[in-house]
C-alpha cells in the first residue's frame, strides 16, 4: 500500500484561492453580529460586553477561544461582534449551543434596555 496522495487542480483559479481542508478541522467557528442603536450609552455597552464574556467564562465548555468587540461605529449604529470557536463537536450540538448562547445574549440586551438599531435588509 502506498501513502501517496494525488490531486488534480483544475483551473488556475482554484490554485489562487483559499481551500479548506475539512480533514484537518479541529473545531467549528461561530461568528454572531449585533447592530446597536447609535444612542446606545458607552456605559452601557460596556456593561454589555462584560457580560458577554462572562457568559463565556462560566460554562461553555465546549468554547476554546472567544473575543467580544465592538467592530463598527457608524450612523445606524454600534456593530458588536461576538466570534468563539469550539472543539471539533456534531453540527447539531453546535447549533444548539448557538442558538442557547444567542438567547443568552437577548436577555442581557433586553435586561440593560439596550435597542437594537433598524437595520435595512437588502
């Protein structure tokens, strides 16, 4: 038996850009954005973000690396990006965490009367 592994690159596109080698995946990535209304208080978007990592801190176990910042500062409002990544778990497992943490997070929202800013989907 040989250890030689073959691959056909067909386009020179292909070449140029980034491939994801599913093989070699170690964890999953969630990336969560959260569009503040501009009136929003820095104190309060600071108590927001504290939060946030605490709830990261507590019990996530699945959670290998987080970071909560604010990426965004324009006239609709404050753009919060929550990103983590978690150890190689099932797609449904990771949604569910997901979805439990994203829940998280609305009820610190709604527990600082901090509004969420009207963003237009296009």
């Amino acid at each position: 038996s040989s250890d030689v592994c073959s691959s056909d690159l067909p386009n020179k596109q292909m070449v140029d850009s980034i491939v994801d080698n599913w093989s070699m995946r170690i964890g999953r990535k969630a990336e969560i954005i959260i569009e503040l209304e501009l009136h929003t208080s820095v104190e309060k978007t600071a108590l927001l973000i504290h939060e946030i990592k605490a709830l990261f801190q507590t019990k996530q176990s699945h959670i290998t690396k987080y970071s909560v910042y604010i990426t965004g500062y324009d006239t609709s409002g404050l753009s919060l990006t929550i990103e983590y990544f978690t150890i190689d778990i099932a797609v449904d497992l990771f949604q569910e965490l997901k979805q439990t943490f994203i829940l998280q997070v609305k009820k610190l929202i709604e527990e600082n009367g901090i509004q969420l800013a009207k963003v237009e989907k296009s």
